[in-house]
C-alpha cells in the first residue's frame, strides 16, 4: 500500500490521497479512481486497481472525499456539487499524463461530471482523459435512486428532519440529507445526455439491487460516444469483488490504458 499525503490547497478541506505504482506522470497512461458514497480509498476495488498500477508501471492517484475515510469533514455536509469540486482540484492538481477514469457507483456519476465540466472550462485537460470505466455507475442517484425511491415515510422524515438514515447491506445505515438531494438536482444528466469523445466501458452486476441493472442501461443509452459498451457481469452485486469481478476490471482498464499508449490488438 503506498504512502497516505494530505492535499490542503481546497480552503476548509484536507484530503487524503494515495499514489501507486510509478513515481511519476511522465511514463505510460495512468488511473484516477473515483470512489462510491461512503466508500473508501483503501477498499477492495481500489486495491485491486493499486496492484494493477504497480504490475504494469502506471501511476494510479486516489483519494478520499471530505467526510470519507481519512479526509477531514462530515460525511452529511457532503454534496455533489462539493464532490465534484474536489474531483476534478485532485485530477488537475495531482496528475498529468493521459488517464483512465474509474468510478464506482457514485464515482461513476462524479467521472461523468468532471468530464462534462471539463470539456466546457479546461479542453486541454479534458484531452487527458484517455478512457471512461464506469463500475454500476449511480448516475443521477440523488433523484433517480434516493428520492424516486424512497418510502412516504422517509420522504417524509428528510423533509421534517433534513436527514434519513437509508439502512445498508454493508454495514451501518447511510446518511441521506435533503442538502445533498436538493444540490443534486442542479447535476442531472440522464434526460439531457452527455456526448464524450472518448471510449467508454460499463460493467454492471446483474444481481445488483442498489444500482439496478436497468439504471445501467439508462446511462448507457443518455451517453453518446463512438466506442461505448456495456457488460453484465452475471451474478455480480454491488461490490463486485470477487477474485473474477475483479480481474474484468483489472483487464477493461488496462487494455484502455494500453490503447492509449498506442498498443494495438
């Protein structure tokens, strides 16, 4: 596991980021990992994209966002439009190279925004992002998977309350707030899409019922790209982290990331 450093360029905000695998950006196409909603730098997926860095010389950067893990911060004062900001601070401040972009779940939907705000604000940067590897990308999940989905009953305690603790198969409930419903709002984008200029892979567990398959396919069929595929994994979860889930992944980013450095198939 490489070495924990803090990034305290964003006012008010101490991240925690990790590089593996090569020193620097100046080698072959490197990765940016953009965890899920409560997730952690250091969990199974992101471990598992560490080892693939450290295999094939690529420099892989993560990070936590504020209220997560090591970063400083309360989980509920956590928003999109927060996350966003200190996603595309971390790929700007703290990369280089060309990159593949990996999100998970919410991270997905993060990849997808920071693509979009920098094909309008920075080009140049955007050209750097040499691939899209969305993992059951919760895209629009304030709306379409917390709030469609919600109960009367929780509608009605996150409108008294501002807060409804959603119970979790992974552990202790989460913590959905009105601000982070009412903030996502402003970053939808399945009803308008998203044309990207570079190739895009989906992988989605067949069985997985926090990001529905159909909320797979929803994205899949907002984004225009040349070169976009989706791939159910059968049987797969959320978490997709079986030794065999996790080699899909290890094998989609690394052959965009080879592409990239010109090998050809």
């Amino acid at each position: 596991m490489g070495r924990v450093a803090f990034d305290e360029d964003l006012k008010g905000f101490r991240l925690a980021y990790m590089k593996d695998g090569a020193a620097d950006d100046i080698g072959p196409c490197g990765i940016f990992w953009l965890g899920g909603y409560k997730s952690e730098m250091t969990g199974t997926k992101a471990e598992n994209l560490a080892d693939l860095a450290r295999a094939s010389r690529r420099n892989l950067l993560r990070f936590d966002y504020s209220g997560h893990g090591q970063s400083e911060g309360l989980f509920v004062d956590g928003t999109i439009s927060l996350w966003l900001e200190q996603a595309t601070h971390m790929f700007l401040r703290h990369t280089q190279n060309p990159r593949i972009i990996v999100g998970s779940s919410m991270g997905g939907w993060l990849a997808l925004l920071m693509v979009r705000r920098l094909l309008k604000e920075d080009p140049l940067a955007a050209r750097r992002i040499a691939g899209l590897v969305l993992i059951a990308p919760a895209t629009d999940m304030t709306k379409d998977l917390m709030w469609d989905a919600a109960s009367a009953a929780a509608r009605e305690e996150l409108l008294e309350r501002g807060v409804y603790l959603r119970p979790s198969d992974y552990g202790e409930p989460y913590a959905i707030t009105l601000k982070l419903l009412e903030d996502g709002a402003q970053h939808l984008l399945l009803g308008e899409g998203l044309s990207l200029p570079m190739p895009v892979r989906i992988l989605q567990g067949s069985d997985d019922v926090d990001v529905p398959p159909a909320h797979a396919v929803k994205t899949f069929e907002a984004l225009e790209a040349s070169d976009i595929t989706l791939t159910f994994l059968k049987g797969g979860d959320h978490r997709l982290s079986t030794a065999v889930q996790l080699r899909i992944i290890q094998e989609t980013v690394l052959q965009l990331a080879e592409r990239a450095d010109g090998v050809r198939y």
